[in-house]
C-alpha cells in the first residue's frame, strides 16, 4: 500500500487503531525516517490517547493510558543492541493483556514476541512516497 505523505501515514494508523485490540503486539520494521514513529502516532492518535507521541529512543519505552483503563506500551530498541533488563519489561508489557504493545526496532527482542504479533514494514519508494506492507 503506497502512502504518498506523513498527513496519510497518520491517517493510516488511526484507521488501523479500529482493527487492533489489548492483548496484541505490533512490530515495525523499517529504516530510521521510515515513518514508524509517525504510525505510532496515529495508532495512539485513533485509540484516543490525547497526549502527543514522542520518539522513546532515550527512555526505550513509554506508556500511554487509553479509555478504559487500557495502555499504549510504545518501545523503540534503536539504541539497545542488548536489551538486558528491559527484555524482562517487555515480557511483563506483552504478558498484560490490558496493553497494546508497539515496537520499533525488536530484532535484540525478537524471541520476545509472540510467534502471532503484526509486522508492519514501512519502505521508502523512489519518490520518497512509502510503501506499507503487512
Ligand atoms: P522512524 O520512526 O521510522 O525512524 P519517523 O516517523 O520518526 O521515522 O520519521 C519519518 C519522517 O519522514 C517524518 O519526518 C515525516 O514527516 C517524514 N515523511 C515524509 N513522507 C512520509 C510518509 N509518506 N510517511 C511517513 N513519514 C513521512
Ligand atoms: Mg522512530
């Protein structure tokens, strides 16, 4: 699916907060100014959290509460080649089912996840348009 601008990346992650449910895990792979973190946006934007979304590069993961007690648990493990003490974090994240956990970069996690998580893969086409494959 080609998504011409970052407008219809937002678009398309809040269209696809309708099909996604607590319980589930979403991986996003794709390189550095992909538009992962911009689908995450999105995604929070259309599950109703009001707080603006930002890159957890630094604090590797963040945590935003969603209607009815629900979370959004957003890791990016960009700089954490070794994930040490926050593979057990993740566990606990994906072990809750009030959480919708999104990931960017899981491939250190990668044993983490369960073996029936969404993988979103976000490319750049040649003119820079991005292809969303799912
Ligand atoms: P990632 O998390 O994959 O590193 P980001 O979402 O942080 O990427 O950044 C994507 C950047 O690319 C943003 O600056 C955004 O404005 C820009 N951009 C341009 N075109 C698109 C598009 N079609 N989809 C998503 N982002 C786009
Ligand atoms: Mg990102």
């Amino acid at each position: 699916m080609k998504i011409a601008s970052e407008q219809e990346m937002l678009d398309f992650g809040k269209e696809f907060a309708k099909k996604v449910s607590p319980g589930q895990v979403i991986e996003l792979l794709g390189d550095v100014g992909a538009g992962k973190t911009t689908f995450t946006r999105g995604l929070a934007e259309g599950l109703g959290v009001k707080e603006s979304i930002t890159s957890p590069s630094f604090t590797i993961s963040k945590t935003y509460a969603l209607p009815g007690g629900k979370n959004l648990v957003h890791y990016d493990f960009y700089r954490l080649p070794d994930p040490g003490l926050m593979s057990e974090d993740l566990s606990e994240s994906i072990g809750n089912p009030n959480n919708i956990v999104i990931i960017e970069w899981a491939d250190s996690v990668a044993n983490l996840l369960p073996e029936n998580h969404i993988k979103i893969t976000i490319s750049y086409n040649e003119d820079d348009t991005r292809e969303v494959t799912l």
